[in-house]
C-alpha cells in the first residue's frame, strides 16, 4: 500500500484520468450509470483517490484516503474528503453512511490488511447498510504496479465473510467476465450486508 501514499502516484492519477480521449468518448459514463444503479444512498468512499467515485455520487458522499496529496485534488474539485485520523476524528460515534465504497482498494495490499482497514469504517454504517467493493479484473491488475494481491469473486467474498457479512450480489462490469484478461476497465462487484 506504501506505493499509493505519494505525490507521484496522485499525478498518476491526475494525468491518466485527464486523457483527452477519454473525456471526448465520456468513459466515465457506464461507471457513473453503475453507481447509480447500485443506489448506495449516502456513501463512505474509503481509498477515494482523486475523487472519481466521488464525482459519480452527485454530493451525496464523504471520502477518505491515506494519501494527503490525492485528498488535496478532492478537496480542490469541492468533495468532501478526509486523512483517516481527520475522518475519525469528524464521525467517531456517528452512523452516518448508508453504504462503504472500496473502488480498487483492496487489491493494493494482502486480504489481512484489507480487513483490517475496513473494519473500523463499518462501524460508520446505519442498521441494514452496506458494504461494496470494486476490484480489477485480470488485464486491470496487471496495468498497476502497485497493485498487490488479485481479488476476483472468490476473494470478495472471503474479505466480506471474515468482516461478519454476508455476500448479496456480484457481478462483472462492464462487460461479462470473459472480457477480465482484455479489457483493462473491467471490474469484479461485489455487495455485501451484515
């Protein structure tokens, strides 16, 4: 996860985002529908990055990152967004969120580790909330150096059971899972209730 925390990785992520095709082709489009599909309600978006996610839930979400840098940019864009220690210092004790996003997070680091940075944001969850967790397929694994251990279905679902919840739903996105190996954009989902 140590390579995510630096100023080089959020200009990354600026510059990969800010691709000229992909604004004139609207890329974002399928992930901004999915979003709102899902009907995550007021979200806690851990690992925000730059604020991609963000930008799909109209407003009506928080962020959290590790990286200073990259919850620089949220801020600058107008988005809600915290350190950990800022965001626990703000919500400690409050049940605020209807869902907890993790949008390629947990494949920066082991399943342990993923576990253990969730734990404690679920504890910001209403009664009946939701977890979610997004995760690259095959091709999207392998464009990211930094990320660390590949978490298909299979691995959601052992993260979510080891957090004391129950799978609801998965499903590839946004083309069916034969595309994972190919089609860098294409992603594991993954809901999840208590």
């Amino acid at each position: 996860m140590s390579g995510t925390q630096s100023s080089a990785y959020t200009e990354r992520l600026v510059a990969l985002g800010g691709a000229r095709w992909k604004k004139l082709l609207n890329v974002q489009a399928p992930y901004r529908w999915n979003m709102r599909r899902l009907r995550l309600g007021r979200t806690l978006d851990v690992g925000c990055g730059i604020g991609r996610v963000l930008a799909h839930l109209d407003g009506n979400a928080v962020g959290v990152d590790h990286n200073p840098a990259s919850v620089d940019v949220c801020r600058g864009l107008g988005f809600e967004a915290y350190l950990p220690a800022e965001f626990f210092e703000r919500y400690a004790g409050r049940r605020d969120f209807d869902s907890v996003l993790l949008a390629h997070v947990v494949e920066h680091m082991r399943p342990g580790e993923a576990i253990e940075l969730i734990e404690p944001y679920l504890e910001c969850l209403k009664p009946g909330g939701r977890l979610v967790l997004l995760t690259p397929q095959e091709s999207g694994f392998r464009s990211d150096p930094t990320h660390v251990h590949f978490t298909d279905f299979g691995g959601q679902r052992r993260i979510v059971e080891a957090l004391g919840m129950h799978v609801e739903r998965q499903f590839s996105f946004p083309f069916p899972r034969t595309f994972g190996g190919l089609f860098k954009y294409n992603e594991f989902v993954c809901t999840a209730r208590r």
